[in-house]
C-alpha cells in the first residue's frame, strides 16, 4: 500500500509539473515586441501555442483536461498491469519454499494478505479444495481468473471512452468554428475580412486536431491493454493451476489444511470494489 501511495504521489507531482508548463505558456507575452525604428510600426506576431490557445477556447480546455486525465491514466495502468505485480516473485518462491518443506498449512495464510492478481485466484482454490477436491479448486481458480479479468478490463473501458469522446468533442468544435466563419460572412456584407473569417476556420481545425491527438492513443492504449490483460490471465492461469497441482499432490484428506474437513478456516475471497 505504501509503494502504491509513492507511485500515485509521483503520478500527481507529474501532472502538477505538465499543468504549470502550459499555464507558463499561457501568461508567456503572445506577441513579440513591435519594430520601433521606423515611424510605422510592424506588424505584430504571435507564437503558435498562443494562437492555438486563443482559437481553440474552452472546447481546448476541455480536451486539455481529457489529454490530462488520459495521460494519468496510462501511467496507472503501465504499473498495475504488470507481470511483476500480477505474478509476485516473492509470493511464488514463497509457497514453493513452503511446498518443499511440506508446511501445507501455512500456505493459506502466506496467500491470506496478498491482493495480487496471482493470490486472489489461489485463495478461491484453497477455500474450494476441502469439499471439491482438486477438480472443483480447479473450476474455483478459473472463475475467479475470469472475475478478476473482467474486473481490470472494466478500467480499460475508460480509454476506449476517452477514444470515442475526443473525435465527438473535436467535431463539435470544428461545427463551432464553421458557424462563426459563416457568421462573419453573413454579417460582414460582400467585404468580409479575411482575418476574421481565418479565426473561425482556425478554431474548426485547432479542434479538429486536438480531438484526433487525444483518440489515436487512446485506442492504441485500449488495445495494448486489453492484450497484455489477457496475457496475464493466462500466466495467472498456468503458475495457480501448477501451485495448486504440487499442493494437492503433497497433502492428503485429513491434512489441517483441509480444516477437518471443511473450508470455514481458509481464507475467504475478498473481491475488491471497482473504483
């Protein structure tokens, strides 16, 4: 839990460094100073990230908070959804060093405190293995696997929305945009200014643009997921089915591991909530 709160106040300080960096580029002067050794002055420019700012508006805003959230959000996956954290090292060598001196009995309370990917689905064969034998611990393990499967693929339905949202957001900008270039158009007479029909189309593309920025990793990320999601399902599903195989080979009826014949003193599958 510890480790867990570093890594999200790292996560945190992160974005706090990525916010600061834009709002300097927002206070940053937009406009370089005007040419003063002439009676006439020039023109004024302005840099990119502050046009970009002033046409995108608060649709920009918006998809800023999306490219944010999105960010965030892969960072938390890239270190929850690790092989590392699913199948901890410690965890297995742990049973196999309990295994090999036969201390069947402790192994349910070395698995009780451990809520990674590879202890939950043990702790559902261990309840199961005193009234169904190693056929129903089996059936129990694989449930399970697929509960908790289910339950991180769930998180990755957050990109596949972000994915789907920020087009839709972006097209809803470039509508915006072409209705305030049409507006000058049909207010300005024959002699509309070009400037002011440039800011509406600007705000069409500058939408357009951050809507796509933010889906095309968005996707990306939702499927590299869902794939490395069903790879440790897998693995998961290989190492508890082999623990459980060596335990119920090393053990008979009987064993206190069984409880005298009943589960109630083996640990009981806590399913976490979804956040």
């Amino acid at each position: 839990m510890a480790d867990r709160l570093k890594v999200f106040a790292r996560i945190r300080l992160w974005l706090f460094v990525m916010i600061a960096l834009i709002s300097g580029f927002w206070v940053l002067p937009s406009r370089l100073p005007a040419q003063t050794e002439s009676a006439t002055a020039a023109p004024v420019t302005e840099t990119f990230i502050a046009w970009m700012i002033r046409a995108s508006g608060p649709l920009g805003l918006v998809m800023l908070g999306m490219s944010f959230y999105l960010t965030a959000l892969i960072v938390w996956m890239f270190l929850e959804f690790r092989q590392t954290r699913a199948i901890p090292q410690k965890l297995a060598s742990d049973i196999a060093e309990l295994s090999r001196l036969k201390r069947f009995s402790d192994i349910p309370t070395r698995i009780s405190g451990d809520d990674s990917f590879l202890g939950v689905v043990l702790r559902a064969g261990l309840r199961k293995l005193p009234s169904g034998g190693l056929t129903g611990a089996m059936s129990s393990m694989a449930a399970t696997n697929e509960a908790e499967t289910m339950r991180m693929e769930h998180r990755t339905t957050y990109l596949a929305t972000v994915g789907t949202l920020g087009p839709m957001i972006g097209l809803l900008g470039t509508v915006y945009g072409m209705i305030l270039s049409f507006r000058v158009m049909a207010t300005a007479g024959a002699n509309p200014q070009a400037s002011q029909l440039a800011a509406g189309i600007s705000t069409a593309l500058f939408a357009t643009l951050e809507g796509i920025a933010v889906s095309i990793p968005a996707i990306f990320f939702y499927a590299f997921f869902r794939n490395r999601i069903s790879r440790l399902s897998l693995d998961v599903e290989m190492a508890s089915g082999e623990i459980l195989e060596s335990i119920a080979q090393g053990i008979r009826p009987g064993h206190p591991i069984y409880g005298s014949g009943s589960s109630t003193n083996l640990p009981t599958i806590n399913f976490r909530e979804e956040g």
